[in-house]
C-alpha cells in the first residue's frame, strides 16, 4: 500500500511540474564528474521533482525549491561538484526549516508516508545524486514542540548557538572534511514526556537537544556541546548524556561551555521523573502560573558542557552517581581481592540500577597506609554489564589497614578517556599477610596496629602466677586463645596456648609477633614459646628476674642475652621461622638482636618438624606473684 500511494504521488507529482515548470527541468540522468561514483539505487530525477512538488505548496516555496534543484543540476553537469555540494545544503537548510514551520504539504494524507518521511526521502535522494551518504536525519513528527537552528561549518570548525541560546555546538577544525550542515533542534515533545535520551532514567532534566550533521557521519573530533539547567541551583554531579543505538546511554566528557550561554530565557518544564499524567497536571498548574503570577526567573549562568563523538544524538542532562555494591574485602598482598568488587552506576533520583549506561568505570587506590607506596593490580577499567561493573582479578602488593578504593566513570575513548568526576568510595579494608593465628583481645579494634597490651582483671590464685591479658581472650580471627591449667604448684603447668589455624605448616617462612610486658615488680620466669604439633620447641623468648630478656633457653649453649624489660613498658617482640633450615631470628621494637640471629631450633629432645602453637608458659610459680600481659598476637607467611 505504501508503494502503491507514493507511486501515485510522483507520477502526480512529475506530471504537475512537467506542465507548470517554467525552469529548466531535471534531466531524467544527472551528469556525473568524474571524482562521483553513479548510483543507480538514487531516486531519480522525476522522482525527485514529484516529492518537491507534492511536498511544497504553488507559489514562492515551490519556486525557490525547483530553482535550488535546477542549480543543483547546473552544477554537476559542469564538473562543479562542490559547488552542487553547497547549493544541496542550502536547500536541505532551507527543507528542514519549513517543515517544521509547518509550510509542507502531507504527500499522502492519513496514509503513509508521512510527511516527515517523505522530507527525508526527498533530502536523502538530493544527497545520493551529489554523491554524499544520507542525512541521518530523525525528523520529530509534524505539531510537535520543535526549535530548530543551522549553520554549515566545515573543514575549518566554527561554532553557533540556537536561536534560543538554550544550546550550542561547537565544530572544532578537522572535525569534518567539507562542508556540513549542522542542526540543532531541541525537542519539547521528549523532553516533556521524559524519553529524551532513556525511558528510565528519571533524572533526566527536561530540555532535551539533539544534535545532528547533515549528511549523517562520524566525526574526526569531539564537538563540544553544552545546553542549559532549568534552574536555579544546580547539582554538581549533573552530567551531559547522549543516546546511543540500542537503548544505551553514554555519559560525556566534562568541559567548560565555551560559547557561553546565558540561560536566562529557560522555559517553564515539569520536573524530571513525573509520569505521563503527573506531566499533564503540572503543564495546567505551570499555565496558570504563568498567566496569573510573575515571569519565572533564572540566574545567569553558563551552561552544562560535554565533549560529544564520534556519532552524533540526542542530547539531556541527567544525574548518576556510583556505587559500590558489593565492597572489597581484607585480602593478603597480591592475592586478589574475594568476592570480586562491584561498581554500579544509579539514577539518583530513583536509586536504581542505570542499566542503560554504558560508560567504562576505572578503580583506583583511594586511602593508602602506605603514603602511596601500594600498587593496585589486576583489570583496573571494566565496562559494565546492565550499569555494574565486575572487578575480579583486584589485588595489592602491601600490607596496611584502612585502604579504600575509589571508582569513577570514564567518557568514551574517542573523547579522550577523561574522568567524569563521579567519584565513589569504598568502606575500609585490609591488606594482611596470610594468617596462621591471629588473636586481639577485648576494646582492641580487629586489624588494629599492635598497641601496649593493658592489664585486665584475668587472673589465678593456684598456682601463684598470673597471665593478664585484655580481660577476655580474643577468637576473632582464626584460633582461641586458650587458657591450659596443669598440675598446681608444678613449674611450667599454666600456659596460654594459641593453636595455629588448619594444618600446621612443614615448609616456607613465618613470622611470630606480639606486644608483652611484666605488670609486676619483677619476674621469676616467663617465656613466649613457638612450639610444634608434638611440643618441640622451634624459638622461646624469656622474662627474666632484675629486667633481663633471654632467647632460646633451652639450646645446648645456654640462653642468649637480646636486651631487658621495664615494669608497664610494652615491647614489639617478632621471631622469623624458616622451617626449610630450621633456623629463627629475633628483633625487639622493630631492631634485629645480631647475637639471636640464624638460631637453630634449641629443643634438645628433637628438631621440630611444623609451626603449631605459640604459648605463653609460666615456668616459675613461686611467690611472690608474677603477672604478665600479652597482646595483638599473630603468626603470618612472609616471604
């Protein structure tokens, strides 16, 4: 049906401006010079005539349209292709712009097409025989809230504002090779119904532009575009946003507006996220108000600009931010960080998921405890699938507590991979060394730096010894701390004995720390112990009366003075074990003790053959009463 009544129209048409024409006719074949490749699929030139007759009215409109056309011809058949080029575009300009003064005929009537398509069948077809591709153009349909501006910049670049100066493009030099026709249409109609860019994102403001180059192509430079804000106060996080084939939604790059706009004459629209009938109630409302109050007011302000490319689309303002759905987790340096982490994009004013937006989101370090020092590893920029971003291979290379990580939308690659400036940042998290025990105890933070342990109400009676430690013992991260009562009275019967998480280790290097201190007056003897599964001793760091420390009390070669103790005075004590040579070494406040270095295993009864258990053993339970505190304890693989 749609062939048959377009037929009719040309042959109509063709036979009306074979009779009334007083200008040269198109010929039934262009000449074509030869930098042109011909066609054959092009309209023909009867064709051509037909629409022009069926679409403009006798009189001065039609005259100037077949006099453009005529030229159009003249110019081709001399060879003058450019020339041909910027005559078409004067008449595209010239088409477009009384369509949508409401000038053209309806070819058809009710039937199809309509009047738009038949417009941009007649401007494609004028396209086709100067040898250019077609315009691209998506014409709003006739009655709609249309503004429409044009310019033709070309090689060269320029810039121009609507005739609104609501919205403005700015071609930079390069951009396009030749002569194009630029368009600038802001349309009312979408705007209105909130469908501008997306049909679900409700933070769309309600101005929607879209921006268009005539014939159609993909530029070789971002076009800086910028529109403005139907308000006063502005959201800083408002972001230009462009429409995409199917669907999708591209956030564009920040830049300043350069033109600038004004955007004192901003039309009264409803605020985004209204419904179809919420739209209807406040345009009565917005009427009345404006009948009988006073003229809305705007400040002053430039607009919201955006780098736009390499297609060009319908262009709004919308506002999203990111979030982090699912939060990194404590991890062990380079091991990746698990569950993998997830970014989302969100319609600020729903809180939903914008599943439309396409944008690259890019993570980075945020916090460092490291001052810098850290390196993040792993695929640092995803694209997100339905507005979420999957980050599965993240990592750290340092240990620290309270890193965080912050995620920020990227533009297209096109415009230069700039930051959006959306930033969001993730919940603190750690990066430890892999744990075979770890235990703080009570009003300690998990994961604090060690700290002076502080004596608590935890102690015996029988026998006379006391082990103090934060009023509780911890479990807070893999293994209790238990407290062991043997034989009352019997030297080295109480003990406070962690057991290491899992198979106790065979292989590899380890690293035992902990803060201690005697709380008494003096010591009778006390010893922190690395024990195996079978109780051989691997290293042991004793109290001893009159402030003095020793190591490794049990070797064939005696005890190993590494230094002394104050009363209330905490220590950092930390012993490295290479269970590959069987060998530890001892530092005390961060300081390696030269005599406790290299140290073989000191238990006479055998060679240890894991790490098991770190104790604290009370070897001494004569008065008067000796009382100790331990804390922040832990034993981690090192390299």
């Amino acid at each position: 049906m749609r062939r048959a009544l377009l037929t009719s129209a040309v042959v109509a048409g063709g036979l009306f401006f074979a009779a009334c024409s007083e200008q040269r006719s198109l010929p039934t074949q262009p000449s074509v010079a030869p930098s042109l490749t011909f066609r054959p699929s092009c309209p023909s030139p009867l064709q051509l005539a037909a629409l022009t007759v069926a679409l403009f009215a006798p009189g001065d409109l039609l005259t100037f349209a077949r006099n453009t056309q005529n030229s159009i011809n003249l110019k081709l058949s001399r060879g003058d292709i450019a020339g041909a080029r910027k005559v078409a575009l004067a008449f595209i300009d010239f088409t477009v712009k009384t369509y949508y003064q409401g000038k053209l005929r309806d070819p058809n009537g009710a039937n199809p097409p309509t009047t738009e398509a038949a417009v941009v069948t007649l401007i494609d077809g004028v396209l086709c025989w100067i040898g250019l591709p077609p315009s691209g153009l998506q014409l709003a349909p006739r009655g709609s809230d249309v503004t429409v501006t044009t310019q033709v910049i070309g090689s060269g670049g320029g810039q121009f504002k609507s005739t609104d100066e609501l919205s403005g493009l700015k071609v930079p030099p390069g951009a396009v090779s030749e002569d194009r026709l630029w368009v600038i249409t802001r349309r009312d109609d979408l705007a209105k119904s909130g469908t501008c860019v997306s049909s679900t994102l409700k933070s769309q403001i309600p101005l929607c532009i879209d921006f268009s180059v005539v014939p159609a192509q993909e530029v070789a430079r971002p076009l800086v575009v910028a529109i403005c804000q139907p308000e006063d106060h502005h959201p800083v996080d408002r972001r230009l946003a462009h429409k995409l084939p199917d669907a999708k939604v591209e956030l564009l790059a920040v830049t300043p507006d350069p033109f600038p706009l004004t955007c004192t004459s901003t039309p009264d629209f409803p605020p985004s996220g209204l419904g179809r009938i919420g739209r209807a109630a406040w345009g009565v409302g917005s009427l009345l108000a404006r009948v009988l109050g006073p003229q809305r007011l705007h400040a002053t302000h430039t607009g919201l600009g955006g780098l736009l490319g390499p297609k060009l689309s319908p262009v709004t303002a919308v506002r999203v931010r990111l979030t982090f759905d699912v939060q990194p987790s404590n991890a062990a340096p380079s091991e990746p960080i698990s569950p993998a982490v997830q970014v989302a994009f969100r319609d600020v004013e729903t809180g939903d998921v914008a599943t439309e937006i396409t944008n690259r989101i890019q993570i980075a370090i945020g916090s460092d405890p490291n001052e810098g020092g850290s390196t993040l590893a792993g695929t640092k920029t995803r694209t997100p699938t339905g507005g979420v971003a999957t980050f599965a291979d993240l990592s750290i290379n340092k240990t620290g507590t309270g890193y965080t990580l912050v995620a920020d939308g990227l533009s297209s690659s096109f415009t230069g991979d700039s930051m959006l400036h959306i930033p969001s940042t993730s919940n603190p998290f750690d990066i430890h060394a892999p744990l075979l025990f770890r235990a703080t105890f009570t009003n300690d933070a998990p994961d604090a730096p060690p700290g002076a342990p502080d004596v608590g109400s935890w102690s015996l009676t029988n026998p006379a010894g006391t082990i103090l430690v934060r009023a509780t013992s911890g479990n807070l991260t893999t293994q209790p701390v238990e407290l062991d009562h043997f034989l009352a009275g019997v030297a080295g019967s109480v003990k406070l004995r962690g057991t290491v998480a899992g198979t106790p280790p065979g292989t590899g290097r380890y690293l035992a720390r902990w803060r201690s201190l005697v709380h008494s007056a003096d010591a009778c003897f006390n010893g922190i112990v690395l024990r195996s599964a079978n109780n051989l001793i691997l290293a042991s760091l004793e109290y001893r009366p009159s402030g003095q420390l020793t190591y490794n009390s049990n070797r064939a070669g005696g005890p190993i003075a590494v230094g002394s103790w104050a009363q209330d005075v905490a220590q950092l004590f930390e012993i490295t074990v290479d269970l590959d040579t069987h060998v530890t070494s001892l530092s005390i406040d961060g300081t390696p003790i030269e005599a406790a270095q290299g140290q073989p295993y000191p238990d006479p009864t055998g060679t240890a053959t894991n790490l098991a258990q770190i104790n604290m053993e009370l070897g001494c339970v004569a008065p008067p009463q000796q009382t100790y505190a331990w804390d922040d304890i832990e034993i981690i693989a090192v390299p």
